[in-house]
C-alpha cells in the first residue's frame, strides 16, 4: 500500500525555530490567530469529518460503475424500503452520507457556540471552562460511532471500529475480504499520521499541563518530549509494517519461498522512520550549542535524501502494485487485428481483454491498464496529483515557501491535502481489487460490465 512522505516529514519538522526575529514574531502572531478561529481540537474533528465525506463520495462513484464495495470488503447490506412498500438493499454511501452529516450538524453548532461565546461572553466561557466545548465536539465522534441505536447503520459502524482496533495493532485477518479491509485501515491511518500527533498534542496539554487552555493556546508540539510526537506520528506506520511482515510471514505456507513483494513493501514502510528520525535530530542538532554549519548541512542533505527516497518509492508503488497501471511496466502488446477480434467473438460474454492497440501495436492509453472503469484522463490526473502530493515536503527547500508548513494554518492545509490524495488513492485501490477478484480472477467479463467499466477504445 502506501506511506506518507509529506505527512511525516513536515509533521516532525513542524513549527521549529525561525531564522529570524521579524520572522519569529510573524510565526507567533499567525499561530495565535489561527488558532484562535480555528483551535486544535476542532481541526482534528474537522478531518475526521473530512474524512467521512469522502469515504462516502468514493462510495458513490464507485457504486456508480457497479463496484460492489460491500462484498469487496464483506461489509454487511444496508436494508432499506422502496416506494412500493418492499424491502431493498441501499447503496452504502447513503448511511456514510448521514453519519457524514450528523457529525458535520454537530460540529457546527459546537464551533458556532464557541464561536458566539469567546467573542461575545467570554466570562461565561471562563466560568464553565475555555477547554469544555471543544472537547465535547471531540468526544463528539467517538459517541456518534459508538452510538448503540440501529440508525447511522449500526452494523457497518461496528464493523469499522473492530477493523479500525485491528488495523490500530498492526492486526490481519485471514480472510481475504477482512485482510483487505485490514490494510485499507491501516493505510488510512498513515495518512492520519499528523492528525493523530495533533490528537496526542492536545490530550498531553490537557492532561500534562495542569488543564492549559488548548483551545486557545497555540498547540505545543515538544509536549511529552522532542520524542513523543515523532513516536505516536510512526505508530501507524509500525502497524503496517507489522502487516507486510505478517504477509510475508503467512504466504511462506509450509515451507514455501513467501512472496517477495510483501517484503519489498516492508521496506518501502521502513524508508519512513529514517524521515521521522532525521527530522527530530536536525531539529535538535539546530538548536545545540555544538552545532556546525558542516553538521546541519550534513543532517538536512540526508533529510532531503530520506524524503526522496521514501516519496518515490511510494509514489511507484501506488502506481504499479497498488493501481495495476502499466506506467512503469514494459506491457504485453498485441496487433490490431488480435485486439478486434477479441472484442467479437462472444455475443453475451467477453474474456478478459488484452490492451487495446492500435496498428502498430502500441497501448492507446499508455502507462494504463486493459480494464478501466473511469475515464483515462482520471488516472493520469490521478497519476500526476500523487506525484505533486507526495512531494510537498519540499516546499521546505523553497526560501520563499519554506514556513509554508511552520505556521498552524499551513499544516492543517498540509493535512487535508494528504486526505484528498488518499481518498483518490483508496478509490483506484479498490478497483484495482475488484478487477483482480471479479474479472482476472474468473477470466471472464459480462459485456454490460464493458460498456459500463469504460473498456476504452480509440475514440475515448
């Protein structure tokens, strides 16, 4: 799967030492505005909730071209009554839709309160507690999920906490549809990497700094220790590097070879932590009284070189294992004739295509795949926004960009732009899987599934 190279590495490096006095009092005054209108607490319910939104518009486009998610990750049928009084199963992005919605309602009137009250009545705010409303908007989701009425699809809920508690451990089913919904998780939290050292923030101000205003006070990213953030940021990463290992581990059978692509993933998830450590140590070594100019150049090359690393190996990774796409991949070509043919000689039924070619044997869409349920120009953008994505950590290395990512704003920007780019990621992902366990797998396919899957042709 994948690993967030930006996350991890402006999260870590996050709002350090300003090089200079006009620069340090800008930071300040930036920090205490934004988080001001916008506290820590109310960032990290707002990805939450960022993050039930797409998970339910990734539904809906996918269900759109009849990738039945459900059975993909056996989550239990939402049962439903049509107009005509009979019971229906109802697609599953709807009850995400209304969990999205009853949290968002939530979340509005809580901010909207705070809001009113810091700015119109703040002695009533003090009277009952600068921290009370922003932690209840935070306790907020867990109640919500947790909630034991059969509404918001209770089953569906349960079933994304027990996974959510596996995937926390590093934990794998070994039923496929279990595993796979283990690893999609696990992956989801690498991208809440941030957001759950925001969590950690939060809670060890509360609890460590004697009831500290946190929804008021810039967040103190050196609570618990310069390694405390740094540690809970890895934790999910650690969770699945667990996993490919377990993989490896479970594919050896009796006395078999494993596969080796589940420890090639092990190390692209080991690239991580050199990223995570580098950045705590060039932070560290910036602030000593021995540091050289040598030191800090050495530490900050072998920052970049992590980075790099780390980000292109995961980018080739979404690409060819996670995506299927041929972009990296010398393709199997075939003539023009051989293509046509093979669109014809069934009338109710296809076999798996080869890639479409043209005369000269060349893909029409290169760097794809044969099967795509979704326009080309989707992938390609896809393609081109998890490469731009994955390397927004260096914005760090543009002198006029490089506090970017020191100010509060610029990392929750930061967060929500990781959210995007796995949302896009996750929805490739799952078709990926639904063309390897319904088409590759049966070696045939249902033509209506051809003309609504988009095996595109010369004309696209």
């Amino acid at each position: 799967m994948t690993s967030s190279p930006a996350d991890v590495g402006t999260a870590t490096h996050a709002v350090t030492t300003p090089s200079s006095p006009q620069v340090a009092t800008a930071a300040g005054v930036m920090h205490d505005a934004f988080s001001a209108a916008c506290p820590l607490p109310y960032r990290v319910v707002a990805c939450v909730i960022f993050g039930v939104w797409g998970w339910g518009l990734m539904l809906q486009l996918l269900s759109r071209r009849q990738i039945n998610v459900e059975s993909l990750l056996s989550i239990a049928p939402v049962a439903g009554t049509s107009a005509s009084g009979n019971i229906s199963a109802v697609p599953l992005f709807r009850p995400v839709y209304a969990l999205a919605t009853t949290l968002t309602l939530v979340y509005i009137v809580n901010a909207t309160a705070f809001s009113l009250i810091s700015t119109s009545a703040p002695t009533l705010l003090n009277a009952f507690g600068y921290n009370l409303l922003p932690l209840l908007c935070l306790a907020s989701v867990p109640v919500v999920f947790l909630f034991p009425g059969y509404h918001l699809h209770r089953a569906g809920r349960v079933s994304f906490m027990r996974t959510l508690r596996r995937a926390a451990f590093g934990g794998l089913e070994r039923d496929s549809a279990r595993r796979f919904q283990d690893t999609l998780a696990t992956d989801v939290l690498t991208s809440y990497a941030k957001v759950l050292g925001d969590a950690w923030i939060m809670m060890c101000m509360f609890f460590f700094c004697g009831g500290c205003a946190v929804a008021a006070a810039p967040p103190d990213r050196k609570c618990g220790g310069e390694w405390a953030v740094p540690l809970v940021i890895a934790l999910p990463y650690l969770a699945r590097l667990r996993q490919c290992l377990t993989e490896y581990l479970r594919s050896r059978g009796n006395g078999g070879k494993g596969e080796r692509r589940h420890l090639w993933n092990a190390a692209k998830y080991t690239t991580t932590f050199p990223v995570i450590v580098l950045s705590v140590l060039q932070h560290q070594y910036d602030v000593s009284e021995h540091a050289t100019v040598l030191g800090a150049f050495l530490l900050h090359n072998l920052w970049v070189l992590s980075m790099f690393v780390n980000s292109m190996f995961s980018f080739y990774w979404d690409v060819t294992v996670d995506w299927d796409l041929e972009l990296f991949r010398r393709p199997p070509l075939l003539s023009a004739s051989s293509a046509s043919s093979s669109l014809t000689t069934e009338p109710k039924m296809l076999s798996i295509p080869q890639p479409t070619a043209t005369s000269t044997g060349m893909l029409l869409h290169r760097g794809l795949r044969s099967i795509l349920y979704f326009s080309p120009r989707l992938y390609y953008t896809a393609i081109l926004l998890d490469l731009l994505f994955r390397f927004t950590w260096s914005i760090k290395l543009s002198p006029h960009l490089y506090f970017f990512n020191e100010f509060e704003s610029g990392v929750f920007v930061l967060e929500l732009i990781e959210l995007c780019r796995r949302w896009v990621w996750l929805m490739l992902r799952i078709e990926a899987e639904w063309i390897k366990n319904t088409h590759v797998q049966s070696g045939r396919l249902p033509i209506a599934m051809a003309e609504l899957g988009r095996l595109h042709n010369a004309r696209d």
